[in-house]
C-alpha cells in the first residue's frame, strides 16, 4: 500500500475547496466499523480545539444516501452520516487513529508532509501579501500627509491619531503600542498581519480621497474627516463579522517575511 490513496480520494466541493470524505477516510486507514472510527475523530476534534481552532471549521457534519437490499428484495435509500474533512481533520485523525493499523502510520506520513507544505504555502502567501500591502501603506501614507498639509493640518501626528481612534475603538498609537506590546522604537504598521494592514490602507486611501473631494479645510475637520472614515471602516467590518482590528494578534517584524520572501 502506498500515500497515494489519500490523494485518490481527495474530492473537491463548487467552490475549489478541497476535502476527504470521513467514510472513505474510515476504509483508507483500515477500519470497519464506523462506530470504532468515530472515537478517532472525537479524539482529533479535541486535538483541534486545543490547538485554538475552531472544529466546526475542519470537521463538517454531512450525511450519504446509501443503497440497500438487492436481488430479491426491494432496494431502498438509508442516510448514513459522514464528515466533510479538511486535510488538517485528516491529520489529525490520523495522529489519534489506532497506530497498529500500517494504513495508520502511512497516513500520519502522508497527511503531516502535505499540511506542513499547505503551512508554508500559506506563509508565503501571507508574507506576499503584507510586504505588497506595507509597502501601498508607505505611498499612500505620503499622499495623504500631502492632502492633510493641504487641508490646513500641522500636527500630522494628531492627525494620524484620529484616524486610529476611529478605527480601533478610541486607541491612540500609543495605546496600540502599548496593547501589541511593541517596544517603543518599532513600528506599529511593520508588525501588522496583512488583513490589519488592509484595513488601515482603506481607511488611509478613503480618508485621503475625502480630503480633496470635498475640498475639506482647517486641521480640526480633517481631524474630524480622518476620526470618522476610521469610524466606517471599523463599522463595516462589525458588519461583515470580522475582528477588531486591535484583537488581531501582532504579527512579526516585515523584515522577517521580506527576509523568507528573499527581498532586500
């Protein structure tokens, strides 16, 4: 027996998103009863909540229809349940299956080789995605300080404050510093994951365009501008579901995934 079983019946739902079936998972890793199975998937359920995931995101809840009776008696549909699982449910379930089985060990090979490749996948992808947005922080950061001079601002640093404040709930810098835990001379947007990055860089861009829209003058209505397009952006991710910007965990020094990037 080989690792490419699982990867043969790996399956994938309308949208792209990959999945095993937990029955045909259940004879892959060599077992025949679903009531002895579901004891390993308990167990990797609880694996996932202690690792501070959520289970309902990786073990989702379905149901099969099988077929029943031949021959001579009247075929009928039974509905069995079944799971819809992500490759890390799989691991999982595989590090809490019975190791006797040899289908069990080759699962824990194959299943930890391809979620630690999914791992660095997405840390590329997120390291890709906060080095292109810090670095539209920086030009956009700089046409909005043109705009604000413009509009009559002369403490940028009053100013970026409102912003701030609109967007994390009445949080100054110093407050976020204080809150993230920086040191004093780090910079707030180098330790910012990119979907924090990509809220502050709708609130700069909007507050920026306003500005000069509407042709605001005097450093206490750009303040007030600034304080209020914070304000809607924070909203909109209340209303979307998303997280606080100030309950995203601090992410590392961007020199670091420019670094894993290989970028100078």
């Amino acid at each position: 027996m080989n690792t490419t079983i699982f990867e043969d019946i790996r399956l994938q739902n309308e949208y792209g998103a990959e999945y095993w079936s937990g029955r045909e998972l259940m004879s892959a890793l060599g077992y025949e009863e679903w009531r002895k199975f579901e004891g390993a998937i308990a167990r990797a359920k609880e694996s996932c909540k202690n690792s501070g995931q959520k289970a309902s995101d990786h073990f989702v809840g379905a149901a099969n229809m099988i077929r029943i009776g031949s021959g001579t008696q009247k075929e009928a549909l039974r509905e069995i349940d079944d799971y819809h699982l992500s490759r890390y449910a799989c691991y999982l379930i595989a590090q809490n299956a019975d190791p006797r089985k040899e289908a069990v060990a080759l699962a824990q090979t194959y299943f930890a080789l391809q979620t630690r490749k999914q791992e660095i996948h997405e840390q590329r992808l997120e390291d890709s995605k906060r080095v292109t947005l810090r670095d539209e922080m920086k030009t956009n950061n700089k046409k909005l300080f043109q705009t604000a001079r413009n509009a009559g601002v002369s403490n940028y640093g009053n100013f970026q404050d409102f912003g701030y404040m609109g967007l994390y709930g009445g949080l100054r810098q110093r407050d976020l510093h204080t809150h993230k835990k920086l040191k004093p001379k780090e910079k707030l947007l180098d330790h910012m994951g990119s979907e924090e990055l990509a809220a502050n860089l709708f609130r700069a861009t909007q507050t920026e365009a306003k500005l000069r829209r509407e042709q605001i003058i005097g450093e206490q209505k750009a303040n007030d501008t600034h304080h209020t397009v914070g304000k809607k952006v924070r909203s909109t991710i209340r209303a979307f579901g998303g997280t606080m910007p100030e309950k995203l965990p601090s992410a590392e020094n961007i020199r670091v995934s420019k670094k894993r990037l290989k970028i100078g």
